[in-house]
C-alpha cells in the first residue's frame, strides 16, 4: 500500500486589480491594506474596444477589482465587463467588483412610458460578466440591490460626513434634504449630528432642471447641511441652496457622496452662497479645483478597505455601519 500523503494547500492570497478610471483611489486602498496592486494590462484598440489581460496568475484565487464607473462612462462599464470576463476564463474562484460610483443609478424606474430601467440592465450585465458580489456606496436608491442575485454590500458615507461636522463643531445645525427621496438619509444624518431636519420639494422640468417649490421646517438662523447622494450639473444642489439663502439661513455647507461635477457644475459651486462643499474621492476631482478652497474631499479608503478585507477573510461588513466602529 502506498503510503499517504497530505497535500498542503499554500495561504490564499488578496489580488486587488485597477481599472483604468481611477488607478489612484486603488492604489491608495491597495496601500492600507498593505497589499500590492495585481499586475493587468489594459489597453484600446485604435477602434475604441478595450482589452485587458492579467499578466499573473489569479485560478482558484480571489480576486478584487476596483473601478468607479465615471467620467467616460460608457468605456468604464465596458472595461470593468472585460475585467470580470477575463478573470473568469482565468478560473478566478471568486470574484468582488468595487465600484465606488454605480453609474446609471438614477434610471431606476419607469418614470415615463417606454424608457428603460438602465440600473436593472446593468446589474444583469455584471452578473452575466461573472461577478460573484459587489461593493458600492450610497446608491440613488438603496432598492437598486433588488436588481441583483448576487450579495451587494452597500455602503454610506454618512457616518464619515458626520465625523466631518461634528469634528468642526457646528451648533445649531439643521440638515436639509433636497427632495423627498433623501429625506430617509436626511434623517438618519440629523440624528448623527443631534440636528433639526428641513425637507425641500423638488421638481424636474427636464432633464439636469430641478425646480424647488417648498420647505418643510425652519432654516432661519440655523448653520444648514445640505445632503445629497451626488452633484451632477449642480443644478439641483443651487438651487435649493438659493432658497436657504433666502430663508435667511446663517451658514450653508453641502455634503454629497459623488463629486460627478460634469458641464457648468464648477462654474456654479464658485458662484453658490455654500461655506463649503464637502464630497467623497468616489470619483475624482481635479487638484486645481480643490485647491480653489470651497471644495472638500474626505476619503473613502479606509472603508472600502475593511470591506474587501472583511469580504476576503469571511468576516462582517455590516459593522462598517455601526457608529462606534472604528476604521
């Protein structure tokens, strides 16, 4: 009889691989966990399609791609389907996409007859790549996980936000959610800082318009903090900080997750009446922007950081969300 023998299998590793988008934030995150960055070569044909190869070996490995879908939007997507595609073939054993903005998350819904539900489409196309799970961060609507049959980890920037203005001590504070649809996330924000809430009604007239009709609560003499999920054009977030304005608001700051900041939302930040308008490095922002001084960047590393880690040793990522963990 042949004597027996153990085969011992080596330590898995953590392979974390870049998109082309924002290889900055991945590195940052790559660094606080103290791993290095897989090696992927990503390239465009002189046709525009996009290619990528991992030019190490990932099979029965997990593996961990970073990209935040912004900027040129449509060749973001596209790579990050590729990415996944590639490290399936690879015999990847597990694959987790970390996708800091989810792009298309405002077409959540039917709002008119024959549109499409666009944030449905692409989460069938992430699935069908072969994602094993995802991680974001403050989705449009927190709903947008029922378009997955695969675990989402959904994370918020609340508490970081949070951090932010009670480590400025600001008194008096009152937290104004732009439109109906934020007043949730508004509410759990004014809790945090032990503030007032104030709730704006918003109306679209078109696309990238936004019309504020009304507000509920009293602003008056109160340092406000405007919350949002994004700013886009920075039409929505203007306005509504006009009529904090006019209703005699002692200090206005703005907090949003995504800086998008696409056409004439520089422009409008440099002429709005905010103090300061505070956003997550979800998506990057030009240095002579933020040098400017109004806009403020808190960073999300550290808590995408924990959340791969806790993916990649089986732990919780739901304590990410308890107020007295620290990162």
């Amino acid at each position: 009889m042949p004597s027996k023998r153990r085969i011992l299998q080596a330590d898995k590793k953590l392979h974390l691989f870049s998109g082309s988008i924002y290889p900055e934030l991945a590195a940052e995150i790559a660094e606080y966990l103290g791993v290095e960055l897989g090696d992927i070569r990503l390239e465009k044909f002189s046709n525009g399609e996009s290619y990528a190869r991992y030019m190490e070996s990932i099979r029965g490995e997990d593996v961990f791609l970073i990209q935040s879908v912004s900027g040129a939007v449509n060749d973001a997507l596209m790579e990050l389907l590729i990415m996944i595609d590639a490290a399936r073939r690879a015999s990847a054993r597990r694959i987790c996409v970390i996708i800091p903005h989810y792009a298309y998350a405002r077409q959540d819904r039917k709002s008119a007859a024959r549109e499409p539900i666009t944030a449905r489409l692409v989460a069938n196309m992430l699935e069908v790549a072969g994602a094993d799970a995802i991680v974001t961060m403050d989705l449009h609507q927190g709903q947008t996980q029922g378009f997955f049959n695969i675990p989402v980890n959904h994370l918020t920037a609340l508490g970081l936000f949070a951090d932010y203005f009670n480590g400025n001590g600001l008194d008096n504070v009152c937290v104004v959610s732009p439109d109906v649809g934020r007043a949730k996330a508004g509410k759990k924000l004014s809790d945090m800082l032990d503030a007032d809430l104030a709730i704006m009604h918003k109306g679209r007239p078109a696309h990238n318009q936004a019309e504020i009709t009304s507000i509920i609560g009293d602003v008056k003499g109160k340092n406000c903090v405007l919350n949002d999920d994004m700013i886009d054009t920075g039409g929505s977030i203007t306005a509504a900080m006009r009529v904090l304005d006019e209703q005699g608001a002692a200090s206005i700051h703005v907090c949003a997750t995504h800086p998008i900041f696409s056409g004439p939302a520089f422009e409008r930040i440099d002429d709005c009446p905010a103090d300061e308008v505070v956003v997550c490095n979800t998506i990057p922002v030009p240095q002579e922007q933020i040098d400017k001084g109004k806009i403020k960047i808190i960073s999300v590393v550290p808590m995408f950081a924990q959340a791969i880690n806790n993916i990649f040793t089986n732990g919780s990522v739901s304590q990410l969300f308890d107020p007295d963990f620290a990162l």
